[in-house]
C-alpha cells in the first residue's frame, strides 16, 4: 500500500507540473499558488483591472494582458501616499504599464486602498496607513496586507518568491513597516519606499527586526520639502510625533542590518542624470541589498519624465530601476 500511495503522489505531482506549464517558467512546487491551473472566479474589465474587497477594505487589482493562469506571476502591491487612493497610485508608479516583466512575464500590479483617517488636523476624514500619526487609531495594515495576498494567491496564479511591495510618502513609509515587520518580510521579496515618510510608528531607525536580510531600493528627492532628506525633529507646530529621520541615517541602518559594519562605505554609481546611487552589500546572502537613489532638484515625487506626481527626473524609476531590482531578488 505505501508503495502504490508513493506512485499515486508522484503522478499527482507530475500532473501538477504539468498543467502549470513549468517547462516554460522554472519554479519549485511549493511557489507555485494554488490559484495557478484554474480559471479565476474574479471578473476582470476590458482594461483588466478588478476592484476587489476584503470586508470594509478593498483593493485595486491589474493583470497583464499575456495573464496566463497556467504560469505564475509576480505581484507587486503600491501603497498610496495620504490623502491620495489607489487610482492616483497606479498612475504615477504605473506598475501597470504594458510590456513590464518579472521573471519573462507580466506583472500583476495591486493597489490596496487605506483606511480613513483623522488626518493631519485631527478632524479630517483622509485616507492613510498605518505608522503615521495621521493614520486611523488601531488600523491594522498589516493584517489587511496579508489577508491580500490570501486573496491574490487563492485567485490568481502567483509566483509567491516573487511579490513585493512598493510606496510612495505615508505609504512609502508602511513600506518601510512591512519590511521591518517578520510576518510580511517573510511574503514579500523586496521593498521600493519612494520619498517614504518615516514617523517612528514606521520602525525606521530602531525597533526594526525582519527577521532576515532585505533587500530595499528607497529613492529620495534631495529637494523634498514634505519629507526633507535631511529629516526634522519636527512639523512646523513643534508637534514631535511628526520628526522624520535623516534619509542617509535611514539607508545606514537597513545596511547594518543586513550585516554591513558603520565603517562600511557603500559603492557610488551614477546611473540617471543628477542621481547618485549608494549601494551596501556586506553579506554572502546576495539578498542584503541596500541601494539608495538621491536625485537633486526633485520635490515630493516619483522620479519620472512626464510630471505625473508634480515633479519630473531624467529617469522613469518602475522600469528603469525598481522593476530590475525587484527581478534581481526573488526569494532563494
């Protein structure tokens, strides 16, 4: 009997191999989600994209065009800054853009929506996440962040070493949490904060402890003046639940973190016009990766050439760097 059950499991096995086309994309059985090999109950637009809810939450979810259900995909969930909402947020970090690819195929792009809260004024009624002083009391985003990717992987056909996550501002800044926080830093891959806003409900110096290496590409406008590089003890009311820290303070410490001594000098590149690159990697885990952008003359914006979040660079960030860094560091 063990003998035919050994057979039985191994047919089962090669069956399963097989209807998710892994001939045409290596992947081991375990990364594989069990929403690969099925037709989604999800109902998706002509544009693709699929407004999803989790209770009194929801999400904003696009599929590549190419989506095949019998391969996976990598996922990459964008947070919004404050008082902005997913369809802000996929525009200016457009990880919906056609023809992007991880691991030779498209992106599934997701845009959580954030919780209302008080606001900057303690009366308002604006979206935010959590680690902002702003933020509802009690929201649990990370909570909502996993039950997401349940959802992704249980509908969809999900490379689960592949997902990672991306933010701009406030939700740069919960970028920031969800890599410091073990239960999402062992789901997600790699993390982009872009212009993060980094309260200290955001661990951004201390209290910070994945739990592994991380692999982070924070990007800064050196002209920031809502997020200043060089960080503030506090808001123009003397309000210290609003200090940020200093941006090259901040980048230090995820080095330390993964394994770089305080003396450690990264490597400078300069791969855009007016952006230099200090990159950390001090560990044999090719994962400890810390590669901060800093771009002179821009604002409170993701670096691209269009303006479409105030600001323009002489780069587009998605394609140009983060999507290549996201390819770069899979889980092992």
């Amino acid at each position: 009997m063990l003998a035919l059950s050994g057979i039985v499991t191994a047919v089962y096995l090669a069956t399963v191999v097989s209807s998710i086309g892994l001939q045409q994309q290596p992947a081991s059985l375990d990364s594989i989600s069990s929403g690969c090999g099925v037709h989604s109950p999800w109902k998706f637009d002509s544009t693709h994209h699929s407004n999803r809810s989790i209770g009194d939450r929801s999400f904003y979810v696009h599929i590549p065009p190419s989506y095949n259900p019998n391969v996976p995909h990598a996922v990459v969930l964008s947070y919004h800054g404050y008082e902005e909402d997913d369809v802000i947020q996929e525009k200016i970090s457009a990880f919906s853009q056609q023809g992007l690819l991880i691991n030779n195929q498209g992106i599934i792009a997701v845009y959580p929506l954030g919780a209302f809260g008080p606001g900057k004024n303690g009366s308002s009624h604006v979206r935010a996440w959590q680690g902002a002083p702003y933020a509802k009391p009690g929201v649990d985003d990370i909570a909502f962040t996993i039950k997401i990717i349940d959802e992704l992987e249980a509908n969809l056909c999900v490379d689960k070493k592949r997902i990672y996550a991306a933010g701009k501002s406030n939700g740069g800044g919960f970028t920031n949490l969800l890599a410091c926080t073990p239960s999402t830093a062992s789901l997600i891959a790699a993390f982009a904060p872009v212009s993060p806003a980094l309260y200290s409900g955001t661990l951004p110096l201390t209290g910070c402890n994945p739990g592994r290496v991380i692999p982070i590409i924070p990007i800064h406008g050196l002209a920031d003046k809502i997020v200043p590089f060089n960080g503030r003890t506090a808001d123009k009311n003397g309000n210290t639940s609003y200090a940020l820290p200093p941006i090259p303070e901040y980048r230090q410490a995820w080095a330390t973190r993964d394994s770089c001594s305080s003396t450690t000098k990264p490597t400078v590149s300069h791969p855009h016009e007016s952006t230099t690159v200090k990159e950390w990697r001090c560990s044999w885990d090719t994962r400890a990766d810390v590669k901060g952008y800093t771009v002179a003359g821009l604002g409170h914006s993701w670096p691209n050439t269009e303006g479409l979040d105030g600001g323009t660079a002489s780069f587009n960030a998605t394609p140009d760097d983060i999507v290549p860094f996201f390819e770069a560091h899979p889980f092992d």
